[in-house]
C-alpha cells in the first residue's frame, strides 16, 4: 500500500482524547496513542497542544480530512511525503508546492516541544 501523505497534526490539550479515538478508528495500526508530542509556548508544562506527524495513504487521508469538523482546535498540513512540499492546510500558514516542516508547523502555531528533565 502506497503511502503518499504525511500530515503534521495539532490539537488543544482538551481535544486529546477525541483526537486519539479518531486517529484510532482511522489508522490501521492502533492510532490511539497518536496525538503524543506535547506543546506548549514556552516548552514547559503544561502542555496546552499535542501533535503527531504520520504518513497516510489515500483512504486514511480522507477520512482524516472528514473527521477534522469534530475538533475544533485542529491545525493540519498535508504534505507529499516524498518531497515534504505543502499539498494544503486548514490554516492560513504555508502555500502549496512550499517545502515545509514540523518545525515550520510549530512556528506558525506559536509552539514548542516540552522538553523534559534529564534523569
């Protein structure tokens, strides 16, 4: 099965569930843990976002794309995996046939990994 897509994903940390119970109803290797990178403006806690970059192919791509009215807080850009060029967005950040990155989405959503203490 081709995988043609990858999306970059953010939603509120209020949306995490529902996020992951979609993403688990779409993706067919157990998406419930999807949503797993936690964000937040100043990169400390708490997490006030959580985001995922994962491929898709078509069929997943689209049920992805029906499934985004039910969250509000959702922020996606959908790439062509090969090349990383932005495809569309549901945001007014990047424009198509531009080469863009999870760290291009964290900067247009004012974002940043929280990062964790050290053991």
């Amino acid at each position: 099965m081709p995988w043609p897509y990858r999306h970059i994903i953010l939603v509120a940390a209020a949306d995490r569930e529902a996020a992951n119970a979609i993403a688990a109803s779409i993706d067919p290797d157990d998406g419930s843990g999807t949503f797993g990178i936690p964000l937040s403006p100043t990169a400390a806690e708490p997490a006030t976002h959580y985001g995922c970059s994962t491929a898709s192919e078509f069929a997943m791509a689209e049920a992805m794309f029906e499934a985004q009215p039910v969250l509000s807080s959702v922020k996606w850009w959908r790439l062509e995996a090969a090349s990383g060029q932005l495809i569309d967005s549901n945001t007014l950040h990047g424009l198509p046939g531009q080469r863009w990155t999870w760290s291009d989405a964290l900067q247009a959503a004012n974002l940043l990994p929280i990062v964790g203490e050290e053991p």
